[in-house]
C-alpha cells in the first residue's frame, strides 16, 4: 500500500468516525438536512452506519494489508458512492453551494483516494 493510501487511510477513519458519531447523537443540523433530503426520522442513524462500515473496513485495510481483495479500494470506492449520492441528495433539495460543498470535497479526495489505493 502506498504511503498516500495509507494517510488517506487514517484520514477518511477520523472523518467517517466524528461524522458517524454526530448522526447517532442526532445533530439538529443533521436531522435539518436529513428532512431538507426527504428521508425518514431516523434515518442519520443508517447513515451513522455506514460510516462506520467504511472506517471499520479502512482499518481492516490497514491492519491485514491490500492483500484481502483489495479491501480498501473497495472502502474507498464505496465512499466515493456514497457522497455522490449525497450531493445528488444536495442537489435535489436545491441547497445553497455552501451547503452542498463539504459533501462535494469529501467526494473529490475519497475519489483521489480510489485511485491512489488501486
């Protein structure tokens, strides 16, 4: 694994982890955006959730190695997914360029960590 992987790695942990943390306690903010997107009371928690798949699938990336199908291309593949349909959800919802730009730079480097971890 390379060395910008593996930072990307650690990264992508803390952020999946704090933002997984924030939906379990049921942010106002978050369960703001959540009925600005729509979605059902609740549903931060499976967002919360998912999160932490993704960190607990970079920390078996880091911990086992690369050698387990790729395990962190595939994380990182996913969580390129997942905040591309966040900002499909941003756009939907006609948010603000400020509302909507955490999501789209999250998505620009876990898109530069896809491609870093092949």
């Amino acid at each position: 694994m390379h060395l910008a992987s593996e930072i990307l790695s650690v990264i992508f942990i803390l952020v999946c982890l704090s933002s997984a943390l924030t939906d379990y306690r049921h942010h106002p903010e978050i369960v703001a955006t959540m009925a600005r997107f729509r979605l059902p009371v609740g549903f931060e928690v499976v967002a919360g959730a998912v999160k932490n798949i993704a960190a607990f699938g970079l920390i078996l990336g880091l911990t086992i190695g690369d050698g387990y199908g790729g395990l962190t291309f595939v994380t990182a593949v996913c969580l390129t997914l997942y905040f591309a349909i966040a900002i499909g959800f941003h756009v939907r919802a006609r948010d603000s360029a400020a509302q909507t730009a955490p999501a789209v730079f999250i998505f620009l480097m876990a898109l530069a960590f896809a491609i870093v971890s092949r």
